[in-house]
C-alpha cells in the first residue's frame, strides 16, 4: 500500500516583496579609503525619481570597500553641468574625485544619461559617458556608472553589473507550504528574482562560468537530486533522479559537465555528469567521504574536501595523471572551497583548534594559507565563502547574534568588513554564490 | 596654457560625447518570460506503520544519537538497532529507511555527506544483527532538518541523528 503524491514545486517569477532589500554596514573600513563625491544627477523632462542615480553609485562604491562617498549635505555645491563647476568646493573639502550627471527624459519614456568624472585636484575631466535606457533599466545604467568609476581610479574592473544567487529559510514557525527560496539578485541584492520555492530543502546554487545557468540541489525524503535553471530561459530542469543522491553540483569552465557529490555507501565519492550524454563517471573514491568538489578554471583539476586522512582536508586532483595532493593541513578541518575567477587563490571553511569556522584563502601557487575573517562572540560560524567576479572581496553567510545566515562580505586584503543586515524578511540568507562577470 | 587647459576641461568631453555619440547603451527589448513549473518525479511516499504492541519495546525508540563529526554507533543504542534488526529479521514484509541528519555546524555538503554515513552506519549494524539488506534504504538531510532549534549544544546534540521510518 502506497500514498500517492505528488510534491508541487512552483516556479515563478514572483517575489515575496518587491522592496525586499538588505541593508549593508560597513563594519570595518580599509585605512584608505578614497573619498568620492557623486552630485545628484540633474534632471530634465521628468521628476526626478525617488532613490536617484547617484545614491545607488554611491552606495555600490562605499560597498566596495575602496571608496568613502561625500554625503550630500556635506557638498558645497551640486553642479550637475561642467559649467558649474568650481573645484575650489572641493578641494576646501580635500574630497579628489568628483562626478556629476545629468538625466534627459523624452516623452517616450527614453532616458539619455551623461556623467562625468573629475579629477579635483588636477582640474581635469578622467571620462564622460552616455547611456541611453529605459526606466526599468536606470538601476543597471547606475551599476554601469559605479564600474566606470571603479575601474577609473582602481584600475581595476569593477563587479557591480554582476548577479548573487542565494537561498532563504524560512522559520519553522512559517505559515507557508514552503521554507526554502533560492534567489537571484543584483550584485547589491536589489531586483530580487525567485527560481524556485519548496517545502524541500533548496541547497549548493552554483553558477556556470558563463553566469547564464545555475546548478542547485532539492533534498527530499527518497535522496537529493539536481537541477540545472536557465536563467534566459527562466526555466527548471531537474538532471538527476532523487534515487541517485547526488548533491554539491560544481560546473566545468566549458559548462559541458558537472562535478558532483554521490551521497551513497556511507561514504560518499565524485563523480562528472556529461550534461549531453547523461553519461556518469566516478573519478574519485575512497571510503571515507568525498565531497564538495570545484574545478579549476583551467579545467585540469578538481578540488574537493576529503576525510581520507582522517580529519575532512582540501586535496587538488589532476585529471592528466589521476594524481591526488593534500594541499590543507591546520586546523581540525578545511572544507569547501571555491576558486577566484583567475584560478590563483582559493576561498574556503576553516575549523580552528578551538572549533570555531572562519573563512581562509590559499594562494595556489605557495599553498600558504591566511585567515581573512575572525568569528567574534558576536558573529560566530563563517561559512559558504565566494568570490566577487572581480576577486576583489569574498561574500560569505555567518551568524549574527544569535540570527543564522546573515550575509557578510570581506575585502580579499582582510582591510574591509561588512554585514549586510536582512531587515524585512524573518528568513535566513544562506550559500551566497556570487556570478562571474556578465558578457 | 592655463587657458587651454580651462577650454580642454570644456571641450574634451564634449568631443568625447560627439565622438562616440551612443556608447554603452541598454537594449530596450527585454522580454518578459514566463514562468514554466518545474516538471516533478512523482514520488512514492511510504505509508508509515507502528510496530505492534506486544513487541520489544525498544521498538518504540526511533532515534539514536551521535557525537559531533561522528557516524559510529555509540554503546547505549546498540541494544535499540538490535531490536530493529531482529524485527525486520522477523517481518520480512517490512521496510525501514534510516534517516541520517547532523548539526548545523559545519559546510552544508559535507553535512550531506556525514548524515548519509550515520544512516550507513546503522545500517550496516542492522545488517550485521540479522536484517536483510534489501529491506533498509538510506537518505540524508545533512544539517536541513534541524529536530531542536537553537545555536548551542542544548539543541545540536540532538540534531545529530539517525531517525527509523518503517513502511511495508
């Protein structure tokens, strides 16, 4: 005698509220950050909207750790024109960098916007752009502008335009038939979109490497299974049958396989899904666990977390010679590890000798290891580290005083720390996985 | 010079923009997509069954309990499993899903992994005392199905579990 039924997955672009945005604080800046001001844009032909361009670049600057935006009320003048413009404003204030904008809105909802990025002390324009865009595009035009800015005076690229996918819970105490939404968002969380919700635990989102699809996983009561979601298409495809109990999806940079995890036989091994074929190979066995494996961005390795020498430890297989290295060796454990996007360092979860999770990286060429975060009695258990596409910072889910799954983020420097403070949803924000750049 | 510098200010940008008059520009023709549902397997869902009441009572324990980061079997459950296998040793028709879960300590995948090894490892006793393989299935929800809430020992030590689930 078998029940029947039928578990309901609802795919669908509806999100729990439109304005469901995290705020962020800087809870320790980097000596030198630059101070920038970013005038607000002036406007024409329509009303200025009420969070205006400058305050989103504003607040993707200050986000990155680099730059200390100038508050309006602390600007002298608000030029939106190079004509009124009078650097004196600001080199009484010390403030080096200035950019200004203007917004021209036709009738037919077309928007033409110019910015401009000044050089205080030396009296000298650095750019001038134009965008042209629709009102539902202006949040992007303003992450196009931070880049700008960004990559300007870094000389480095800016990951603004970029996309965060991520999973909420939701309390046991919900009165929805679901407590689990897995996410994607902008860079800075605003524009969330829901892939999917499930009363069944949603885990290990993993972007491809072209940031067009996501790997993720659904536990349910039979084993866990995979599913592949086309972001154009916006679409859900499950790969692998519950039965199979494969978990920890990882893509291979030519986005033809996928690493998984195969939860089976008390210890679990990896294998690599052809994604044309369906065709599985076990490429890694032993009898103690296998688990989470990344590939490299060369394509010739896998790293994946291992107990094979008793205690879980990152190794390095080669695909060419099936060789296997250790490459961690302090701590109790080293687990999970994720890549920066040039393959030089990675990311991952470091249980200390007074068992407490930090995130670490490792540079892959000296195996020399450091720790970029130190749990506090206040922020406890790092976990779910991910670098930016830019490899300038690592976001990552702690607890928060007693609230789990609080996303935080760490400049790669260890110099800037932040939180991102999750005030209207009673969820948690869980496995953040930050995309790669988006052409 | 001063003077050219104050007009190349001016200028420059104003070149710039008639130079490359629509630089980045935004594509207006975004579609909107509908949602398509998720095709699902079905699943079976098994029919849960009590053990009968003249039994063992130990039969009624359907949860056993493991040290952090362990999967083996500490002595004081021995005696519940054996009253587990010897029942399906018994009850041919019977079918028992071990369930294995851990704490919310550690990464979410090799939480998967370790619950799935605490099942394995009941499972192999179970065995071992008189069950036939073919009657035991394993899943593991690693650290998703919390049975306590709370962040400190008081509720992990009982979220690292093997839960039975009997069916027939």
């Amino acid at each position: 005698m078998f029940a029947r039924s039928i578990l309901a997955v609802v795919l669908s672009l509806w999100a729990i509220n439109s304005s469901a945005t995290l705020k962020i604080e800087i809870t320790e800046g980097a000596a030198g950050a630059e101070q920038v001001a970013i005038v607000p844009f002036g406007w024409a032909g329509a009303a200025k909207p009420k969070e205006g361009i400058a305050s989103i670049v504003s607040a993707d600057l200050h986000r990155s750790g680099r730059f200390n935006p100038v508050a309006e009320r602390d600007m002298l003048a608000k030029p939106t024109d190079p004509q009124q413009i009078n650097f004196k404003n600001w080199r009484i204030l010390e403030i080096p960098y200035l950019v200004i904008g203007q917004v021209q809105v036709e009738p037919n909802q077309n928007h033409t916007i110019v910015v401009r990025l000044y050089d205080v002390f030396r009296q000298t324009e650095l750019f001038g752009k134009k965008f042209k865009a629709k009102n539902f595009q202006l949040r992007a035009v303003a992450h196009q502008i931070s880049d700008a800015i960004y990559e300007e005076l870094t000389g480095e690229r800016g990951a603004f335009s970029t996309k965060l996918a991520y999973i909420k819970k939701l309390p046991k105490t919900a009165k929805t038939d679901y407590r689990y939404l897995l996410f994607t968002a902008d860079a800075d969380t605003h524009n969330e979109r829901l892939v999917l919700r499930s009363k069944n635990p949603i885990i290990s989102p993993a972007w491809s490497s072209n940031s067009k699809k996501l790997a993720f996983v659904v536990v349910r009561n039979l084993g866990s299974s995979i599913y592949i979601y086309d972001d154009e298409k916006n679409e859900s495809e499950r790969i692998t049958q519950s039965r199979e109990k494969f978990s920890a999806p990882a893509w291979s940079p030519d986005l033809s396989k996928l690493a998984v995890q195969a939860n089976r036989d008390g210890g679990s091994d990896i294998y690599i899904i052809d994604l044309k074929s369906g065709k599985r190979q076990r490429v890694i066995e032993h009898w103690s666990i296998d688990a989470e494996p990344i590939w490299s961005p060369d394509g010739g390795s896998l790293i994946f977390t291992s107990e094979r020498g008793g205690s879980a430890q990152l190794y390095q297989y080669y695909f060419d010679n099936k060789q296997i290295r250790r490459l961690t060796f302090e701590g109790r454990q080293n687990l999970r590890a994720s890549f920066s996007p040039d393959g030089k360092m990675i990311t991952f979860v470091h249980l200390s000798n007074d068992r407490k999770y930090y995130i670490a990286v490792m540079d892959m060429e000296t195996l020399e290891m450091r720790m970029l975060t130190k749990p506090s009695h206040q922020e406890t258990e790092h976990e779910s580290p991910s670098f930016a596409p830019n490899g300038s910072m690592v976001i990552y889910a702690a607890n928060y005083q007693n609230q789990r799954g609080v996303l935080a983020a760490v400049s790669v420097d260890g110099g800037v720390h932040q939180r991102f403070s999750n005030e209207m949803l009673g969820g948690e924000v869980h496995e953040p996985a930050w995309s790669s750049f988006l052409d | 010079m001063k003077q050219f510098l104050k007009w190349a200010v001016v200028l420059l940008p104003i070149l710039w923009l008639i130079g490359c008059g629509g630089t980045p520009e935004k594509k207006d023709d975004t579609v909107v997509v509908e949602p398509k549902p998720v095709v699902e397997e079905k699943i079976v869902e098994e029919k849960i069954v009590e053990a009968p009441p003249e039994e063992n009572p130990l039969l009624k324990e359907l949860k056993i309990y493991f040290d952090f980061d362990k999967s083996d079997i500490k002595p004081e459950f021995k005696a519940i499993i054996e009253a587990h296998a010897q029942n399906l040793a018994k009850n041919s028709n019977l079918s028992l899903k071990i369930e294995g879960h851990c704490d919310e300590r550690g990464t979410t995948e090799y939480n998967m992994a370790l619950g799935e090894r605490r099942a394995a490892s009941v499972s192999k006793m179970l065995t071992l005392m008189g069950a036939s393989a073919s009657q035991i299935s394993t899943v593991s929800f690693g650290e998703e199905r919390p049975e306590k809430e709370g962040h400190d020992e008081s509720a992990w030590r009982w979220n690292r579990r093997a839960v039975f689930v009997y069916s027939e």
